[in-house]
C-alpha cells in the first residue's frame, strides 16, 4: 500500500528512522502491560510495540492512516479506535494503569498533557515526542522555561528529558528541533491541600511572572508566616512544587 500523504492539519510529521523508533519504544516500562499509542500515523512505532507482551491499542484520527495500519499490521479491529485522544473517554477503554505512547502533533501537545494531568489516576507513563521547546519547558524544574503546564505536571510525575531529534529525521521535516521525553508517575495520590485553589496560584504566579509573589498573589488573603513571606519575595520561575503548595496551605 501507498504510504499515507502527511496532513498539515492534523500536525503530521511522520518519523523515519527506525533505530530511534525502537529506542523511543525501549523507553516504556517493560512491566506495562497497557498501552496506547496516540497518532500512530504509518506505524514505525507500532511495529516495535507489537512485538512485545502487551495489549496495545491505537487511537488515530486519520482514516487514511488507519486503512494503512490494517493493512500493514493485520491490526485487530478492536485494537484500532478511530477519534480524537482529546475527545477520547479513556476510562470507557480501560479499567486498569495505562501507558502512554505517541509521536505528538506539535499544535496539541500542551492539550494532550492537560488530558494526561486529568486522568493522573488513570496514565502511569508516558513517553512522547515534543517541540524541542516544549519538552525543555515541561522537563524544567526551576527558570524561565518552567511554567503553569511545567508545574502541574512535575506534581504528579517524573520528567526526565531523554532524547533530542532533529528535523531530517521526519517526513516532511518539521521546522523545528524535537525532542523525547518520559513521564513516571510519583507516588503522591493526590494533593495534601485545595487542587483547584493550587491550580488557581500557580496561574496567578505565572501569568504575572515578572512580579513577586507578593504582587501576583496580593488578591488571595495569605496567612502569614516566616516562610510564606520568604516565598513571597521571589518569582514563580524560583518556586518548587512544594513551595506552591506551602502558600496554597497558608490561603485563608
């Protein structure tokens, strides 16, 4: 069959080099048993997936890409869902941990981590292609790279930054610098304070980065202490988790 035509609306960047596919694939943790591969577009990631031990499923929303999989792959019908990941109800799907896998379209990477944020409970790991830019802003802990996305994220997972890939390694090569990165969820359940009033400060911390917490946050009333006001001295891009959630505790 014809390889499938990439589509500029849909992001499409199709990898080509197939010992990096395997060493994206080799990122996943060998005891996840579930995984989703998210745009699989002409499977050079899936045809490493499907020679391990797992129950993969695809989500593409290209039917062009799916016939091409079918195809290829003999790929079970039940294996393939055709939609849209961020439309996607995941938990109608599983009822157990999932990894995640996917060489990301760049115009919805911050979304799809936005989705995984949203079913933390769900999505033990993910393994993604990024902008270059976006994978360093995500894997940042301190800087003026980190931001409201950086930090809602390092909350429940691991970043580690893993791979840089350059743009003659797609078709059609994109116009930027790519990169890999892996996400391992912590061990933390759940917040020890308000999550959405968290999510509230950093996005005032942040939105009003060139401010001191103090004037960034002046609209929330903050119980006072030595080190809230040591906290409040300094700009969001100098904060840890744990310090936003400190001044989360101290909101009357």
């Amino acid at each position: 069959m014809k390889p499938v035509k990439a589509k500029k609306y849909l992001g499409q960047h199709f990898l080509k080099d197939n010992n990096l596919a395997q060493e994206i694939t080799n990122l996943l943790n060998k005891e996840h048993q579930n995984i989703v591969e998210i745009g699989p577009g002409m499977g050079i990631l899936t045809k490493f997936l499907i020679t391990k031990k797992i129950n993969l499923k695809l989500i593409e929303i290209d039917l062009e890409s799916i016939t091409y999989l079918k195809s290829n792959f003999e790929m079970n019908e039940k294996n393939i869902i055709h939609g849209d990941f961020l439309k996607t109800d995941i938990k109608s799907y599983f009822n157990q941990k999932i990894s995640i896998i996917g060489n990301f379209p760049y115009n919805i990477s911050s979304q799809i981590l936005f989705k995984v944020y949203e079913n933390k409970d769900l999505i033990d790991e993910v393994v993604g292609m990024f902008q270059k830019e976006v994978a360093e802003r995500i894997s940042s802990t301190t800087g003026k790279k980190r931001g409201i996305l950086s930090v809602l994220i390092q909350v429940f997972y691991k970043v580690e930054y893993c791979l840089t890939i350059s743009e003659n390694s797609f078709n059609p090569p994109p116009k930027v610098k790519s990169a890999v990165i892996k996400l391992t969820r912590n061990r933390r359940r759940k917040l020890d304070c308000n999550e959405k009033l968290f999510k509230q400060i950093i996005k005032s911390a942040y939105n009003q980065r060139r401010k001191t917490l103090r004037n960034a946050l002046k609209s929330f009333n903050l119980k006072m202490n030595d080190e809230i006001n040591h906290l409040l001295t300094l700009r969001a891009e100098k904060l840890s988790v744990e310090d936003f959630i400190k001044i989360t505790k101290s909101v009357c």
